[in-house]
C-alpha cells in the first residue's frame, strides 16, 4: 500500500478552495489534515467541505499538526516567512506564485528547502495546461524551426471576481500584494514562456500601470524581453479587460507559427510558412477563473513527494520567473532596459 501524505494548507481564499484543496481531496493517498486561516470562518467553512483541523496560526499548525507537506495560499509578503519555516519545520511546500516578492527572499527560500532535504515546489501551472504541453511538444519536433519572437497575453476583469474578499481583497495592497497584475498574471507568463523556449531571459524594460482600477499596486503591464538566445517578445499581463478572459500565446518561428489560445475550437493552431499547410490541434482546455479544469500542480507536488524526485517546477525555476517580474518592474520605474539578475 502506498504511503499516505498528509497536507496542511495555509490560507483558505478561493485558490485553496477551488484548486489545491479541490484537487488535493481527488487524489488517493493524500489526506488533509489541517487547514490554516486568519479568518477562523473561512477555515471553519473550509474543513467542513474538506476535512482536516482547523487553526488560525500557521506557527501553532506547523508545531502541531502531523503533516508531511504544507501548501502556501497567501498574500505575496507572506509566502517566503512561511514556506521557509515550514522547510525548517521538516515540511515539503508547494507556494503560490509568486513565490517571493523580493530576490532575496526567494534566495532564502531556496536554501532553507535544500537544507532541510525537502521539496519546493512553485504553483506555475501554466506549464501543465494542455494547450501548452502540445505547443512544447511541436516545438521540440523541430518542425516549425526555431522561435524568432513571441507575444504572451494574460487579461482578465481583475481578482476581484475571484478573491474571497472581492473588491477588498489583499491582491489590492501594496503591503500585502507588493506587485499586482504582474505579480499576479505576469510572473504565469514569465515561466511559461522559459518553459516553452528552454531558455532564460536575460534582459527586459516595460511600461507598468496603474490604468483603471484604483488600488495601491499596478492593473496593466506590457514587458519587452531579450533572451540568452536573443529570441524577443512582449508579455502583457492586465486586471483591466472587459471581456472574457485572455490567455494568448503566439510564437513566429522560422518555419511557421504557433497559436496558442485564439481559436476557441482549437486551443493549438500551427500555420506552416510558404502554403505548406496548416494542423488544427484539439487538445484539453486551459484552467481559468471561470473554468476550473485541474491545473495538475497538487497531483505533481504528490507524485514527486511520493516518489521522492524533485519537483520540475522547484525554487530556481520560480525565482527566474519572479527575478523576471521583479527587473521589468524596475525597468518601468527607471525607464530603461535592464540585465535580468
């Protein structure tokens, strides 16, 4: 019989809810045992739709409950404070992203799951939607030759339509949040697109804003990006779109280009260059606010727990993706091109 994790969680909001403790109670082998709120209600209203005890202290839960992991879904400031005590605690940790809000922060992160001789894992799941994985896959077929320049969307009406807290959500503040659609939609895009072009990017400038929403963190911004091997592209990550949601990847390659989420029958369409053809690829469909597929991060983190492998999606790769928000951030504020460090 195969072991049985058990799981702590740390911040009841909607993506516990409607994701990792969702997706953590479909798995076998995996019990939750204890789940962690400020808001005793909302653990309450939790541990009664999923089990596990309930504690409004995740210092006492981390002291007291019997658990072999911990899931992190909390405001931006609070994911390095916890997952590094819960790596010291003895605990593997799956951290929202992004997974810090400072590079120092994410550095101490890294070093205290490698010190423990445990897991870190970031909740990066852009890479696993299908649409994706098939994109991945014709690129690494060589068929359509090399990536030349990309552009990479992420819109959507804003967290207040999905935040347990709507409009007065932390996702807002500044002290809380640090970063707002960047952080939030941005940093998705960030790895995804390492993920795609297995590459690093190394330098970036942006224009960040404040557009629309009055809150204390930015709504909209649009990032050029330079990478190792000089493939540049545009990613726009925006809390201010009045329509559907926006999840938009374009990639023009040599020998054709691949579209990824702008045809709503075919979420991957490959059109070939000089009239060589075109392939219309069904495949499975990508997570959204209003369409909650399995995003396939809990069943990974498990799989990688039990089989005792590390997690592909770990602490380096979270922080190239945060350092990559965190440059074009600075970029914006100083008006310039910057080395991504």
């Amino acid at each position: 019989m195969a072991k049985v994790v058990k799981y702590g969680f740390v911040g009841a909001g909607s993506i516990a809810r409607y994701r990792h403790l969702n997706e953590c109670a479909q798995i076998k082998n995996a019990k939750i045992v204890a789940i962690c709120d400020i808001d005793e209600k909302r653990a309450k209203e939790r541990a009664s739709e999923f089990g596990g005890d309930i504690y409004t202290d995740w210092k006492i839960m981390l002291k007291e409950a019997d658990i072999d992991a911990v899931i992190v879904s909390t405001p931006n400031n609070l994911h390095a404070p916890i997952s590094i005590a819960a790596s010291k605690a003895g605990k593997h940790v799956l951290v929202e992203k992004p997974m810090a809000t400072t590079r120092t922060e994410a550095k101490r992160m890294i070093d205290a799951a490698k010190k423990a001789k445990k897991y870190l894992m970031v909740g990066q799941n852009q890479r696993l939607m299908p649409p994706h994985v098939r994109a991945k896959e014709i690129l690494k077929s060589g068929r359509v030759g090399k990536v030349i320049s990309f552009r990479s969307e992420f819109q959507h009406p804003g967290p207040e339509g999905w935040s347990a807290d709507g409009s007065k959500s932390w996702f807002f503040k500044k002290e809380d949040a640090v970063m707002g659609a960047l952080g939030d939609l941005g940093v998705h895009k960030a790895d995804l697109m390492r993920w795609l072009l297995d590459d690093d990017f190394v330098e970036a400038s942006a224009v960040v804003s404040t557009l629309v929403k009055k809150i204390e963190v930015d709504d909209h911004g649009v990032i050029n990006l330079k990478s190792k091997k000089g493939i540049v592209g545009t990613i726009t990550a925006s809390w201010i779109n009045c329509g559907a949601e926006n999840n938009q990847t374009v990639l023009n390659c040599t020998n054709g280009t691949i579209e990824i989420g702008t045809n709503p029958d075919y979420p991957v369409v490959v059109t070939y260059a000089k009239g060589q053809g075109r392939e219309m690829h069904e495949v499975g469909a990508m997570a959204s606010n209003t369409n909650q597929t399995g995003s396939g991060i809990m069943d990974m983190f498990h799989d990688c727990i039990l089989k005792k492998k590390a997690p592909s999606i770990d602490g380096h790769e979270g922080y190239a993706s945060v350092a990559t928000i965190l440059t074009a951030m600075e970029a914006a504020k100083q008006n310039k091109t910057l080395k991504i460090k």
